[in-house]
C-alpha cells in the first residue's frame, strides 16, 4: 500500500531529507533532531504536546522522512539509528516507520569489449540492425524512513510501526 505525501503534508509538517553516498552522517543526523528540537534549542522539556510541535511554528506534529536508493540505504539506517538513540538519550519516544519503493533510472550501458577471435560470430546473421539506445532503464529500489516523535495512523496503516 503506498500512501500519498500530499495527504500528510496537510496534517502534518512533513521534511523530506535525502541521503545519498556522499552525504555526511553526522550532518544528517543533525538535521533530523534539529527537525525535533523547538527553534533549534535542545529537547529538555518531555511534554508530548510541546515536543509534538518541535521545530515547527504551526502546531503541526513533525515527520522527517529520509530517503535513500540501494547503495545508500546502509548510510540511512545509521543516521536513523543514531538519531533515535538520541532522541532516547533525552527520553523522548520515536515512532520509525520504513516504507519500500522503487523508482526508474536510466543507466549507461556497458560496451562488449568483444574482440576475442576465439568466438566466431559469423555463424550468427542478425536479421536487422536494431539501434540500441545508450542508455538502459532499470527499477532502482529506494527506502524511506519516516521518523516522528507522536504516533501517525496514516503511516502506521501503511507501513506498520516500530518504537
């Protein structure tokens, strides 16, 4: 079941953050608990309807979603982990909700380097010349983490729900 952004974007203060192989763990990891802290200041205070607000200035609960393809996907889950490990640290809960997908990418082909003369080719005719093109399309699996410190039906319908 895939569920719409746009429908939590209207309940909730939804951050998309990417993280791809380049991308730095700590300032990620950064960037999720300032997205938990109000107005970029340490979470002292462990009232759920203030923290729910954290780092938002219309009330809305705070769901950072991170998303990354397959060669980043190790990257993201320790950004996650680090994070929610501080969030415990200073006694706030963290829902997690994982969410798999995939999207279509185009990749360069590889060139045959098919000048080995041990094979004959000139047993095989082809019938037509068939122009590939440069580039191949593939389904690329990407995961989306979304972190929020209240709980989400929507996301807990769809994807299940881990604290």
């Amino acid at each position: 079941m895939t569920l719409d952004e746009g429908s939590l974007q209207a309940k909730y203060d939804l951050v998309n953050l990417s993280v791809i192989t380049s991308t730095q763990i700590s300032s990620r990891t950064l960037a999720v608990l300032a997205q938990f802290s109000p107005s970029g200041h340490e979470i002292e205070n462990n009232d759920p309807a203030t923290i729910a607000a954290a780092g938002n200035n219309n009330g809305r609960p705070v769901i950072v979603a991170l998303t990354a393809r397959a060669n980043a996907t190790n990257k993201l889950i320790s950004i996650v982990e680090i994070a929610k490990r501080e969030l415990t640290s200073k006694k706030v809960k963290c829902f997690q909700y994982n969410a798999l997908g995939s999207e279509i990418v185009e990749i360069e082909r590889k060139s045959k380097s098919g000048n080995d003369e041990s094979e004959s080719d000139d047993a095989f005719e082809t019938m037509g010349a068939v122009p590939l093109s440069e580039k191949k399309k593939r389904s690329m699996p990407v995961m989306t983490v979304y972190l929020a410190i209240t709980p989400i039906r929507e996301l807990r319908l769809a994807y299940g729900e881990q604290t």
